[in-house]
C-alpha cells in the first residue's frame, strides 16, 4: 500500500453515498438484460487511511485502513458489476490495485495506468448499446475535463458522480482580477469555455491596480462557481440531481461539490430518485 491517507469525515461520508448507490442502482437494475460497468477513474489503490488532524476526534478508529472506492464497488454483491475499469495515473497505485483485484478472482476488472482523461474519452468510444455505467469522478483537484464528462453525458448509458473541486477552483478565480493566463486556461478546460466562469466576474467600482481602467470583482461565495458548473452539467446531461452536497474542511470552508448527473432519458428518472434520496438522508 502507498502512502494513501487523505481526506477526513468527509471522505468516509463521500464513499458511504457511493456504495449506497451502487448497493441500490445494481438492485433495481437486477432484472434488467444491460451489462452493468462500474468505472472509477481516479481509483486510488483500493484502501485509504484518515489523516485530518481533527479526524482523531471523529473516528475511533483513527489508524484503521478503510474501503476505498474500487473495493466498495467490487464488494457490492447482490447484483455486482459485471465489469470493472480502474484508471490510476499512478503505476504504484496500480500495482496495489493488482493486488486487490488477486482478491476477486471472479470479478471482470480492467486496470488502466492512464490520465483518466484521455482513458474516459476511449470508455466512451466502446460503450455498446445493451451496457450501462456508473462513472466515480473522485479527483484530488482540478483534473477532470469538461471534454470528458461531455463525452459521458453524451454517450447516454453513463451516470456519474463527479467530486466538483470547490476550493482549488475558486483559489484559481482571484476575488479583485482577472485569473493569470495560466489559471485561465485550466478554468476553460474543467467549464468547458470561457464564458462559463467568466461570468462569474463583474466590473467593480474600484479602479484596477494599475488605476486607469475600471477594476475587477467576483462577487458571491464558492456556491456560485458550483451553480455555475451545475448549469453545464444540466446542458448536457439527462438529469442532475437537485440535492447539493458540500463538503468542508475542519474550518468549515467549502472544500468539494458532489454531483449526481445522469445521461440516459429512460434511466434517468430512477437513478436521480436513489441519488437524490441518498444525497438527502446520508
Ligand atoms: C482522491 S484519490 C482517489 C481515491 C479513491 N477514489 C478511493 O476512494 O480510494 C485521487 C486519485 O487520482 C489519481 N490521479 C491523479 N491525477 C490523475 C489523472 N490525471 N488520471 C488518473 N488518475 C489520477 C491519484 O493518483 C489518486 O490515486
């Protein structure tokens, strides 16, 4: 196992939704004739360890290893997952994931050393008409592209749970200036266009920093970057569920969004009904 300690209560929160879903989605879809793919695309190493200072107050169990998401999926076993695809651009947690996958011999499981990217955008290329996925975006940061969960709300038999990067995004969205070209670019790559976060920025009744031109100002909270990517996702996307779930760190800061989209207009009203119930009572 790799160093993977990360996260706080608000990890094991994350990944009790997850698995709930997964519990329920492989359920209600127990007797239907689709090919039922989970794919993780920022799939860790199968285990991870808390290691908020605060976190010692919340567990226990403070040193305990605990299910990451690629064991929670391949531990459902009412109706489990007929295929498996793990993507990890980090060869040592690939390797852990190996070791996890000798563990379920009986499990179809594919295991990509990719930018879960460019792996995401081949997914959807080989998606076949009788195959449904359940989609895990869980990255550390601001990785995942627009062109990716396009693609997969595009395929119309992929649902995603995409961990929206609150704090890293609006740390690249300066209060008073325009973000430099640098920041700018990733922002066009995660929204998908100018546009889409720059309408966050309004002119401000100060004068720049330099004095001769108006200057600049981002009004609102982080919730506003969130609405704004919430609107994208409803763009594209089939469904999203309504309910908002926001995770803080231990100075209550806003740190992720989780979002359930679903792309297909049959499946749709069901998976929102089990996400959306899950994102209310857990
Ligand atoms: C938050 S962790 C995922 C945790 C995992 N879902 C779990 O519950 O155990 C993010 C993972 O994404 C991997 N990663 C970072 N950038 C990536 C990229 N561009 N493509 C694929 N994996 C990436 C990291 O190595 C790390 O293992």
């Amino acid at each position: 196992m790799t160093d993977m300690s990360f996260g706080g209560p608000w990890t094991k929160e994350k990944l009790e939704i997850l698995e709930r879903y997964l519990d329920a989605y492989t359920t209600a879809l127990k007797n239907q004739p689709f090919h039922l793919i989970y794919v993780d695309a920022f799939a860790g190493e199968g285990s991870w360890r808390p290691n908020t200072p605060y976190a010692s107050e919340d567990y226990g169990d403070f040193e305990e290893i605990r299910d990451g998401s690629s064991r929670i999926a391949l531990k459902i076993e009412d109706k489990p997952f007929d295929r498996f695809v793990f993507i990890e651009k980090d060869l040592s947690r690939c390797e852990s994931l190996r070791e996890l996958q000798q563990e379920f011999p009986h499990r179809s499981i594919e295991i990509n050393n990719e930018d879960a990217n460019e792996a995401l955008i081949s997914f959807c290329d080989t998606l076949e008409n009788h195959e449904r996925a359940v989609v895990f975006l869980d990255p550390f940061a601001t990785q995942v592209s627009w062109e990716s969960v396009a693609r997969l709300a595009g395929t119309k038999k992929a649902d995603c749970w995409i961990l929206f990067p609150l704090s890293a995004i609006a740390r690249q969205m300066p209060r008073n200036q325009d973000p430099p070209d640098a920041w700018a670019a990733n922002l066009d790559r995660v929204f998908g266009g100018r546009n889409y976060w720059r309408d966050l920025y309004r002119t401000s009744p100060q004068l720049s920093m330099f004095g001769d031109e108006p200057g600049l100002e981002r009004p609102g909270g982080s919730g506003r970057i969130a609405d704004n990517y919430r609107v994208r996702l409803e763009e594209v996307f089939e469904q999203v569920a309504p309910t908002r779930r926001i995770f803080r760190n231990s100075r209550n800061s806003p740190m992720f969004e989780l979002f359930f989209a679903a792309s297909n207009p049959r499946g749709a009203p069901i998976a929102i009904t089990i996400a959306d119930h899950i994102l209310k009572h857990w």
